[in-house]
C-alpha cells in the first residue's frame, strides 16, 4: 500500500523532472526540492527507492522513463511531455472512484460537501462514470443516513476558523447545565464518532484555560470574535491515541485483559476494539485480548454492550465497575 508521503514524493520529483526552466537536476538537487517540498529531511535511499518505484512499480504503474545521465550525474524524462499525472485510469482505479464517490454522496447534506457537489459530478463525468447513477440516487454503497446529524450547520464556519487560525465564540448547552454558557475556543480539530461531529479546542473560559470537546448537536451560536491565535502543534492522533471515542481523561492508559465468548470473538478479530488490540489466547474456549486505553465512558458503554459475551479480567477496578453496572441493571428488572 503506498501512504501519503510517498504519492506527494512522486509528484514534487515529477514537477522538478518536468521544470524546463531549470536545467536536469542532480540527486543532491532532488534531495534539496523534496526535502523543501515536504517540509523535512528526505534521505538519500528514500528518494533512490522512489525513483526505482516510478520507473519500475506494477502498483504504481507509472513506467517513467527516468533516465540518468553519468556524464552530468543529472535526471531527466527521456520522453517529451510525460507526467505521472496524465497517466491512464485504470478499471481498477475507476472501481475506487464509485466507491469513493458512492461515500460522499452519503453526506452530501453536508455543507463542506455539498458546496463541492458540482466538483465531484465533474470528476465523475471526467473519469467516465456515469453521472446519472450518482445524481439520481442510484449509489453503490448504502450508509446509515446522515440526515440524523445536527449541528451541521456550524461546520464550515467552524472550519473556516481552523484554517484562518481565528478564535470563536461558542454559545454551548452542555446535558449537564440548565442553561448554555458562552466559550472563546481557538478550534483545533473536528471529530465523526457515533453519528455526532465533535469541536475540539481550547476553551479559555475555564481556568486554566484547556482543551475540551463540544458536541456540534450542542452547539446553539457560533460568533466570529475577530481575534486570531497562534496554532499549536496539536496531533489529533496522539490526544486520542489511546481512548475510545471522544471522552479524554486524566486517567493514564493501562493494560486491559478481555476474554470473549468464541462466537463473539470472531467479531473482535475481524473488527478490533482499538489500534493497540493484541491476541493473547485463542481456543476453542475463549478469545483473549490485550488493550492499552485510558478507562472513559465509552469505553465502559461498549463493554456493557457485549452483556455475558465478554469478561473483564483485568485491571480489577474496571472489572469491578462493569459488575456495578450488572447489578444496577439486574434491579431494574425485579423478577
């Protein structure tokens, strides 16, 4: 599978082999575009693999005809005109076009989407896909409807903010307040999760000021304030690295034993809980994993889900919680 940085590699070598103002350029020349390009240090055996990759790749299927020149240590296209970007479609690549394609028009109520509904009926029509079956509905895949989404309204001027690093201020009604109370938030990320979009910025309304997550269903005005921030270098990857959901804690992640039934351990495996899911035992008797998470409330919800199909078996604590609950459920339903 070829990953992000090295498809935006190809592309900056294909510009620098196509710039005819500027003469064939040298290794330590690529070198020195990439690495500007990219924003960081590109190393001498990366940039080496990824011409071999545009020349020779069956995934790729670029074939470029790279050549190098050891008269002036210099590459250049031995073929006028060529670019990785006029490459041909393939069948495949049209088949991963519907089904991309089929996925947004799911969320076409969506504003950042359906302003850019025009653009993708164009690149469907380009890619030769017939443009009728998307228009009228007739779509590929079929997801739970996003019409069950609210707050949607506030995304592309919450978005907007993101990119223009301008703070907001957010009228919030939180399910545990009678009344909504009024953040200044510099927004940083937003977040899917159950069929609910997620704001997470910093609130300085709190003290210390912090980050926290508003539900855009809970969100009654947004007011631009005029005042811009300095953007930190927040990784949406890493604060959620090792929680389920969008609930974060002070609580650090710990090592979590479930053991499943074997029919619901198929489940598990062909569609793990978290990234950090590691199999410890699997027999005809049980199925036994190993997680590393911060104990939130999602995480407690989706155990409780699992009813009798699943078993705490460490850390206690938890194990002690998910009883609790049993046994509250248990009085809800006197015999």
């Amino acid at each position: 599978m070829v990953n992000k940085d090295a498809l935006s590699r190809y592309r900056w070598i294909d510009e620098r082999l196509r710039n005819k103002m500027l003469s064939p350029p040298s290794l330590e020349d690529l070198l020195r575009y990439l690495s500007g390009k990219m924003g960081k240090q590109v190393s001498k055996r990366t940039l080496q693999k990824d011409i071999a990759d545009m020349r020779y790749s069956g995934e790729l299927n670029y074939l470029a005809p790279i050549e190098y020149s050891r008269a002036s240590r210099t590459y250049h296209y031995t073929e006028e005109g060529f670019s990785i970007s006029n490459m041909p479609v393939s069948e495949y690549d049209l088949q991963g076009m519907e089904i991309a394609i089929s996925i947004l028009e799911q969320f076409r109520n969506l504003p950042v989407i359906s302003q850019f509904e025009d653009a993708i009926l164009k690149i469907a029509s380009s890619l030769k896909i017939n443009r009728e079956r998307f228009s009228k509905g007739n779509i590929l895949i079929r997801m739970e409807t996003p019409f069950l989404y609210r707050g949607l309204e506030w995304i592309t001027e919450i978005v907007e903010a993101m990119k223009e690093s301008r703070v907001l201020r957010i009228t919030y009604q939180s399910f545990k307040r009678d009344a909504p109370t009024e953040h200044l938030v510099e927004p940083y990320h937003l977040r899917e999760y159950l069929n609910r979009f997620y704001l997470v910025g910093k609130s300085t309304r709190v003290h210390p000021p912090r980050i926290l997550t508003f539900g855009l269903d809970r969100i009654t005005g947004v007011l631009p304030t005029g005042k811009t921030f300095d953007p930190p270098p927040f990784d949406d990857t890493e604060y959620f690295g090792h929680v389920l959901g969008i609930s974060t804690s002070d609580s650090k992640p710990q090592l979590i034993e479930l053991s499943f039934t074997p029919q619901q351990g198929k489940y598990i495996k062909s569609q793990p809980i978290h990234h950090s899911q590691r199999i410890v035992r699997d027999t005809r008797e049980q199925l036994v994993i190993r997680l590393k998470l911060a104990v939130n409330h999602e995480l407690l919800m989706l155990l409780l889900s699992y009813g009798s199909r699943v078993r705490v078996i460490r850390p206690i604590k938890l194990a002690s919680r998910i009883r609790e609950e049993a046994e509250a459920i248990l009085k809800r339903y006197p015999s």
